[in-house]
C-alpha cells in the first residue's frame, strides 16, 4: 500500500534535512524483547511483528521523519538456516516495509499534515553471517559473488516499495561496487553508506576512494556513513559532500564498542546533538543515529534541528 504524499523522499530531500530514527535493536531491548539470537531484530518479523511497529512509531513521534526497517539482517540465507523457506521469507522482508509504513501511517494521523518516509533496510553480508564481520569486510568473496548475495532481497524490498533503499554499515569497497550494480533498474531510490575507523572504510580502503564510487550511480541519492563513532563521521561528512557532490547521510551510533564475541557493548557513549549542527554545514542532508542511540536523543536532534 503506497502513502500519498505531497512531495516524494527524493523531493524532501532536495528540500530540507530530515531526521532519521535511532537504534531500533536497543528500543526494541528497552521494551523487553531478547535479541540474543543470529536474527537479531529481524527474528521478531516472524515472532512479535507488532512490537516491530511500536519501536518505528516510538521513533517518529521522537521527532524523526524516516524510519529504517527491520530487515537489516533478514536474508533468504538466515532465515533458511532456522527453517524459513524462500516463500515465506520474501513475505518478512515485504512485512518489514509495511509494518514501517504502519507506523508512519499511526504517526501521521496524530500529526495531520507531517508526511513520513520509509528507508528499507539492506545490511551488509556480514550482518547474515552474524560473526561481526561486518565490521572488517574483506569475505574472501568476488563483487559478482556479493551481487548475486544482494540482488534477490533487494528485489523484494524494492517491490514492497519503499521511499528509499537504505544500503548500510558497509565495510569495504568491494562490495559497495556489488550494490551499486544490484540496485540499477529497480526504480527506487537508495543511499550508500559506509561502516568507517578514521578515514578509512573498515576494510581499510581510503574514504576518499570509497565515495568517489557513487558519484555519478544514478539511483544514489545520498552517501555517508553510520555505525561508527561519532568522532569518525565528523570527517567523513565533510568529505562524502565535497567527493560525491550528494547529500549526505550520517548516523553514527552512541561511541560505544560493540564486543562480537561477548555479544555486548562496551565503553561509554560520545554521542552528542551539538555535532549535528556541524554535520548540517558540511552538507548532511539525513542526520540520526544508530546503534545505542534511542528516541530521546533523536528527539533532542529533531530540536537541534529546529
């Protein structure tokens, strides 16, 4: 089901920045769900869809204009490994825009005249081997390989027609090249962004070199990064507007360290609303968080903002 709309994301965009929500792994934490599993947010697509909603609608009425969904880590290869077939699997990716689209359906009916876009969610291949390898890139697997990874979920995602396609946490070159090639020709539009240490993607590659990839990819909308220390995405803002010419889209998490192998977070948060007025200068047109960064804090940047 499709939401009328005075302007499209792509418009919006164009037009003002707009807040993105938070972390939806901690809000959905915060409410009681267990998360401790390989599916992560995404076993609740199947189990607790409606808990789903809530956590997106927690975040809207925050202040944020774009949730991302749930499927940052709902593949056709996770859900097979817990007995999901192919058939029911493409319906939980379908189920994870629309239950987005039913909270922003929720929170525009509070707020008559305020529109709300959808970001569909399309981890990186390390987020379905659920072994932090994400966070390092560099699978041992071609940019054909990585396509044809991409591809069929992105297909469905885009069929569920999302405002946005929201290609995130990516850690190293090779396969931002395979989901460029993946999203050509399905008509929805996308952002890139990638999972940084300094001025390097996680893999190592110069950051330079890794925007300079989506200058001229059409479906491309923005370039940025997200899941990475506040301090990390300071420069990278800066330089993903002046590579790519693009609006940019940022989202670091809290600063804290995610332990792969304790399966915890660890450190203290650095995160903080007053960066985001530095980021909007440098050219962010998305500006939010992610994980460990929850609703009150976005709706202190939704003020910030302001």
């Amino acid at each position: 089901m499709t939401r009328p709309a005075s302007l499209t994301f792509t418009e919006a965009l164009a037009t003002s920045a707009l807040v993105l929500d938070g972390g939806l792994s901690n809000q959905l934490e915060s409410a009681g769900h267990d998360l401790s599993d390989e599916l992560w947010s995404a076993r609740l697509l199947a189990d607790r869809p409606e808990a789903i909603v809530e956590a997106h609608l927690r975040y809207y009425e925050a202040g944020a204009r774009v949730a991302i969904t749930s499927s940052y880590q709902a593949t056709f290869e996770g859900f097979a490994r817990r007995g999901i077939d192919h058939d029911r699997t493409a319906e939980l990716l379908a189920l994870s825009v629309e239950l987005a689209r039913k909270a922003a359906r929720r929170a525009e009916a509070k707020s008559p005249g305020r529109s709300l876009w959808v970001a569909a969610s399309v981890g990186p291949y390390g987020a379905m081997a659920a072994d932090g390898s994400e966070y390092r890139g560099r699978y041992g697997l071609s940019v054909g390989e990585l396509e044809r990874f991409h591809r069929p979920r992105l297909e469905v995602l885009a069929s569920a027609r999302p405002d946005v396609l929201a290609l995130e946490t990516v850690p190293d070159t090779d396969e931002a090249r395979a989901l460029l090639r993946a999203v050509r020709g399905l008509g929805v539009p996308a952002w890139l962004s990638y999972s940084v240490a300094g001025d390097r993607t996680r893999a190592g590659q110069p950051l330079k070199d890794a925007f300079a990839l989506a200058a001229d990819a059409e479906e491309i909308v923005a370039v940025g990064v997200n899941c990475c220390a506040p301090e990390d995405a300071d420069r990278a803002v800066e330089l993903a507007a002046r590579v790519t010419g693009k609006p940019v889209v940022v989202y670091p998490n809290s600063g804290e360290r995610w332990d792969a192998e304790a399966r915890e977070w660890r450190g203290r948060s650095t995160f903080s609303v007053r960066r985001v007025t530095g980021w909007q200068r440098a050219g962010a047109r998305l500006i939010g968080g992610c994980c460990r960064v929850g609703p009150d804090t976005i709706a202190g940047l939704a003020a910030q903002l302001r």
